[in-house]
C-alpha cells in the first residue's frame, strides 16, 4: 500500500539519500522503526528524464546490507541459477512484469517500456532494485527479491542512522 510522504518523510529520505529525493510520490515500505525504508518514484523524473526504477531503496542499513550481500557474490550465485533452473527463470520474469505492471499505472514512459530493474527478466545486477521491490511487493511477488531480503536478515536491528531526525 502507498503511503502519501509527508513533509518528516521527506527529510528522512533527503537524509538517507544525502540529496532531496527527486519525484517520489509515496513510501512503499517502512522499516519497523517506522522510517521509509522504499519510496515509490515516478517513471519521468521532474526533470522529465525516464526512470525505470519504480521501488527505490532508501534505508543505509539495507542499502549497506545489499552492498555486502554483492560483495559476498550472491549475485553471480543468482544468475548461476537462474542460467539452470526453468522455473525460477519463469518466475524471475514474472517479477519483471508485475514490475512493469506497476510503474505503467503510474504513467506509461515510452523510452523506458519494457525495461524494469535489477536486471530482471534477464539476470539479477542489483540486489538493491530486487530488495525494494520484494519489501515494497510483499512475499511471494518477487523470488529473488525474497531470498535477498531473508539473507539481509533483521537489518533494521542495527543503530539507525537517522535517530536525530
């Protein structure tokens, strides 16, 4: 469900980002502390540059925990299976076009049709894109997204680095 962002969210993303967020238009996941954790952007930034990434990963202790996650190969480990396993494949484009599905009911960007995130349908090149679209989604909408997120673990446990705000 898309939650408007209010003006406390907006400093929350600006921070987690370290830049004011460009053409969000709602949260789509929190984290338990209760800061947003995915934002929902528009595929035409105000700029009216096309971008494809609907679900944006904003929270530093996922984003963190997805860069170690990469850096430990789950991605390479992925596309491993994915280039094996039928299924899997079928449902990783699933995702894709449940992706695409939803960006087009915000607004149709002919530059970007058919292109989704992460890598999807294809291979998996960003865990990050595939985390946001799992939290944002819910179980069982995105496979690789879910497994990614069940490696991530309780992220959320650590300090937050925005206490102050």
């Amino acid at each position: 469900m898309l939650e408007p962002m209010t003006p406390a969210d907006e400093t929350v993303v600006t921070a987690q980002l370290q830049r004011p967020p460009r053409g969000v238009i709602g949260i789509a996941y929190r984290c338990p502390c209760g800061k947003p954790a995915v934002v929902v952007t528009r595929p035409r930034l105000p700029d009216g540059a096309p971008f494809p990434t609907t679900y944006y990963l904003t929270c530093p202790r996922a984003v963190a925990a997805c860069s170690s996650l990469e850096s430990q190969g789950l991605m390479a480990e992925m596309n491993d299976r994915l280039s094996r396993d039928h299924d899997l494949a079928l449902a990783h484009r699933r995702a894709h076009e449940q992706y695409l599905a939803d960006r087009e009911q915000i607004d149709s960007v002919p530059q970007i049709a058919g292109v989704s995130a992460g890598g999807m349908p294809d291979r998996v090149k960003c865990l990050h894109a595939l985390v946001a679209h799992a939290l944002a989604a819910g179980t069982g909408v995105n496979p690789l997204g879910d497994e990614a997120v069940q490696a991530l673990g309780a992220f959320w446990r650590r300090p937050c680095l925005e206490e102050a705000l």
